[in-house]
C-alpha cells in the first residue's frame, strides 16, 4: 500500500536504526496512475493542501491528519508544496506556486551507517 503524504520527518521511521530512502522525482500523471491503480491511504494534513492536490490530479484527495508511519519496504509519495505556506482558503494552486511529487521507498540498511 502506497502512503500519500505532504511531508517528510525522521520521526516517521518506524523501528529503522539504519535506512536508506530512494527518491526518484516524478510528474502528476504518473501520481495520477500510481493512485489509480494501488491502493492508497492519504495522510495529506492540511485541509485545502489536499483540495488543491484534488484539483491537480482530477481526483478527491482526502484529508487526513493521521501520522504516517515508514517501515523497511514501503513506498509513499511526496507532494511538495513549493512557494511557501497556501494562502488562506486556497483551494486551487495559485499561480505563483507549483508542487513537486517524489516516489520515495525505504530500504533498511546496515550499510548507511559505514
């Protein structure tokens, strides 16, 4: 199961003493495939972040201020808000900012530490 989330802490890394996280950038329309053909749990934390990503892709984004949780194996996806905090009551992407989607997967790793 693919998490779909709006940002990245260390803290979210469950039980994982030594990781490593492949990151590979990626556009909308391959978000839009990934979240069309996976199955998905949205952990998108700002109520109209996920409506303007909603807008992006074409389809609901839920909003949900659970806190994501990574393990050795998992895959989520990044949406990065470039430009600073939305504006209050933004629902659509102003035009002077842009997001940024990063399909990222953890893999544990003893030699990250070396």
């Amino acid at each position: 199961m693919i998490k779909f989330v709006n940002s990245l802490s260390l803290q979210m890394f469950k039980g994982l003493d030594c990781y490593s996280l492949d990151i590979e950038k990626i556009d909308a329309e391959e978000v839009i495939t990934l979240l069309s053909t996976e199955q998905y749990v949205s952990y998108i934390g700002h109520k109209n972040f996920a409506l303007v990503l909603s807008d992006i892709l074409g389809n609901y984004v839920p909003f949900n201020r659970d806190f994501a949780l990574y393990e050795n194996g998992d895959t989520f996806i990044v949406a990065q808000l470039i430009g600073g905090r939305l504006p209050e009551g933004a629902t659509t992407l102003p035009s002077m900012y842009s997001v940024e989607f990063f399909k990222v997967t953890v893999k544990f790793s003893k030699e990250a530490v070396k």
